[in-house]
C-alpha cells in the first residue's frame, strides 16, 4: 500500500522513549556487571599474588604459633572441621526429623504449619544474627570464646536447610510407593522410613 501524499509514517513518542529507556537500562546493566567484575578480579589477583607466595606444606601442618613466628594452619584447619562435624551431628537427627514430620505426619496441621514458617523464618535469618544469638546465650554468660558456640551456630544455620530439604526430597516420592507398602501390611513409620526415606536419599 502506498503512503499518502503529504503524509509520512510517524514513530509513536512512547515507543521510542521505552527503546532508549531500554538502552540505558541495559548499558547501566552491563556497566555495573563489568566493574563488579573488575573488582572481583582485582581481589583474587591480589590474593594469589601475595598469598601463594607463603602456602607451602609446611603453612598447612604446622599449628599456629605466636605473633612474628612463622606458624601454621594445622590448628584452624582441624578445628573448623571438627565445629563443622559436631554442627551436624547436633542439626542432622533434627533437621531431618521435622522435615519427615512435615511431610508424613503433619501435613494441614496448626503445628506443621507454625513449625514450617519458623524454619522459613530461621532460612532467611542473617547468619550475624544467629551469631550474636549465639554469643549471648553461650559466650557471655561463661566469660570465654568455646569451639561449642560455634558448632551451636552452624547447627542453627543448618538444620533449616535440611529441614527444608527433606522435606521437598519427600514430597517427590510417589504416593504410589506409600501406598505399596501400605497394601504389604507395613506400618506408616516403616514405609516412610524404609522406601520413602531409601527414595528420596538420592535427589538429596
């Protein structure tokens, strides 16, 4: 179709205007995204330059040793693994416990759900905040710093996790299995342990 004479195609204002807001948004974007990332590099660069110049063997067995002295890493190493093995020894049997009840036995209960929201609540909470927690019931009080406050933080910080993990790793076992083992005479507490929980291991 031709135009009509003395009249040109006109671009709609509003379509050009959300064209360039779209361009500068997307500039911004990338502008923001590149210095973050200079930075980030600038920072590792950093690290490695100056850091790997003092890792060596001897930096990661040796223990810690008073200021000046050349000291190691063994005793922060070892110690960061053992609160990290007590936290889940303390926050495994828990989290997993109210994951199960969550999916098996208090579904559509009052208390399942307040359970529930209280883990959303703890999953969402900055771990400083778990920290200073922490720090008033078990560090204050005693006077002194204790490898047990730090187990008891990560442990809080863990057991929403696997709360909510067990929880979603259930709800994809097939109602079908449950009701398999069910038909086989099986208690509930023996097919939710013995194939729901064997079903679900895997995802996790």
């Amino acid at each position: 179709m031709s135009k009509p004479k003395g009249q040109g195609w006109r671009k709609d204002p509003r379509a050009t205007q959300r064209l360039i807001m779209d361009r500068l948004a997307t500039g911004a974007s990338f502008a923001a995204t590149g210095i973050l990332v200079i930075a980030l590099v600038s920072i590792l660069w950093t690290l490695l330059r100056n850091g790997l110049a003092g890792l060596s063997i001897a930096a990661l067995m040796h223990p810690m040793g008073p200021p000046g002295s050349n000291g190691g890493l063994a005793n922060a190493i070892v110690g960061s693994v053992i609160q990290t093995g007590v936290a889940l020894l303390m926050a495994t049997p828990v989290g997993l416990g109210c994951g199960i009840y969550l999916s098996e036995f208090g579904r559509g209960s009052k208390f399942a759900t307040s359970v529930r929201f209280v883990s959303d609540v703890l999953l969402s909470a900055p771990s400083i905040l778990i920290g200073l927690f922490v720090y008033l019931v078990l560090v204050a009080p005693f006077g002194h710093f204790s490898g047990l406050a730090g187990s008891v933080a990560l442990a809080i910080l863990a057991v929403p996790i696997i709360v909510r993990t067990t929880e979603d790793m259930l709800r994809l076992v097939p109602v079908a299995m449950r009701e398999a083992g069910s038909a086989l005479g099986a208690a509930h507490w023996r097919v939710v342990l013995f194939l729901c929980l064997r079903s679900a291991a895997p995802a996790c």
